[in-house]
C-alpha cells in the first residue's frame, strides 16, 4: 500500500550558508533558516508518527524570475544555488520529523523551476514494509 505526503514550504528556497571561519552571521542565518523550515514541517506533518516503510523523496524546488515581466513559469531554473545542496538541506531538516532512518529513501530526486510564487514543495510516497 501507497500513501502519499506533500508538504510546502512557502519563500525562496533557501540552503545553509557555507561556514567560512567562525563566521556568527553565518550561524545566525543558519539556526534561523533551520527552526523556519523544521517548524513548517512540523505544523504540516501535525504529530503523525515518523514514516518507517520504503520512501521516495520528491522535491521541487520554485524560485522567482529575475525579471517578472519574462514568461517563465514552470521553466527550469539552472543558476545557483545547486540542486544537490537544496536537496541535502532539505533532508537533514526531514530527518527526525518525517522519518528517521535515510536508508529507507529508495529514491531521491529534485527539480529547480522558476515560478512567480517562489516555494519548496515535498513530497513522500511512502510504501509499507510487509
């Protein structure tokens, strides 16, 4: 049995700044993207149990045009920041509070889009152990 989860979290995808030296600013910028992310998740997921069957993580990532005025919606977004570091940042904020375990991710993948309403969208397609 399938059972399907999305979850949206609304702003400009965001990834964790690179730490350079000790940098607080960077910290800051750091701690406060984590508890925003991880409390829309939590409202979202609304204190259902973790996922424990076989997941395949699905992210789409919507970010605005540089310039509005160009028809760009749904059009892949190919500048920075990497889908890999998006997808990465993601799941560490997913981890405790959607599952538990990555290795029961069978599949994960991630697409960059432009949108005039910038937002990550999540979704899990969990399928029951037997």
């Amino acid at each position: 049995m399938k059972t399907t989860y999305n979850y949206i979290i609304h702003g400009v995808p965001a990834i964790t700044p690179k730490n350079r030296a000790s940098c607080f600013s960077a910290f800051e910028k750091q701690r406060i993207l984590n508890i925003r992310y991880k409390r829309d998740l939590e409202e979202q997921h609304a204190n259902r149990p973790l996922l424990t069957g076989y997941l395949i993580f699905l992210a789409k990532f919507y970010f605005p045009p540089q310039h509005p005025i160009e028809p760009r919606e749904n059009k892949p977004h190919h500048q920075k920041p990497d889908c890999l570091r998006l997808l990465e940042f993601i799941d560490r904020i997913a981890l405790g509070i959607l599952y538990d375990n990555h290795s029961t991710i069978i599949k994960f993948e991630g697409e960059k889009l432009y949108s005039l309403k910038p937002r990550t969208e999540i979704i899990l397609i969990e399928e029951r152990k037997k």
